[in-house]
C-alpha cells in the first residue's frame, strides 16, 4: 500500500500533523548545563562584588582629596555650617497678603521712578 500513490497519500496525510517535540537530553547533558549556568552566575556575581569594592575605593579617594584640598584652603578646612531657617506656617491667606503687598510696593516704586524728583 506504501509503494502506489494513492497508499502514499493516505500515510502522508497522518504525518502532517506531526509536530517535532525537540531533541531529548540525558542526564549527562543536563548536569553540564546546569553547572554552566551556576558558574556563569557565580561569575557574574564576582564581577559585580568587584565593581562595588572599585567603587567604594574611588569614593574613598574622592573623600581623601577632598579633604586635603579643604584643609589647605584658607579657612582651614573648616566648613560653613548651613543656618537652617526655621519653617514658617502660612496659611493661603498669609501668602495671599504677601503678594498683593509685593504687587503694591512694585507699582509705588515705577510710580517714583517715573516721577521727576523736586529738589
């Protein structure tokens, strides 16, 4: 039945609907894989370990220099310490007052400057 056509077209119609499902693996090849992988990620994680010691070392000479040019300067090396300005509690109507007084206070001051001064 296989050698006439019509035999061939009635096997062949059951194989097209054969779907390759991929090429096993043994246990060896799977183990090799997996032990790849690991050391990839073991690798990957040295690496990264090694960029933050770069980095930390780098910031650490950063600070060093820093400080030696701080400590040459003329001052002594001494910093300004930064006055921190005590936070206000406006209400709407405070800041509503302020910048209708700022608009008042810029119009008078055009008004003066327009003016001719009388000596």
């Amino acid at each position: 039945m296989a050698a006439t056509p019509i035999g061939m077209h009635i096997t062949s119609r059951y194989y097209i609907k054969f779907v390759s499902g991929g090429i096993l693996k043994g246990d060896v090849e799977a183990a090799q894989e997996e032990a790849a992988k690991a050391a990839a990620k073991a690798a990957g994680k040295k690496e990264r370990q090694e960029r933050k010691k770069d980095k930390k070392t780098r910031k650490e000479k950063n600070k060093k220099s820093s400080r030696s040019s701080r400590e040459s300067s003329a001052d002594g090396g001494k910093r300004k310490e930064k006055q921190k300005k005590p936070k206000v509690d406006e209400t709407r109507g405070d800041r509503k007052d302020k910048r209708r007084l700022k608009r008042l206070l810029e119009k008078e001051m055009a008004l003066l400057q327009m003016t001719p001064t009388e000596a």
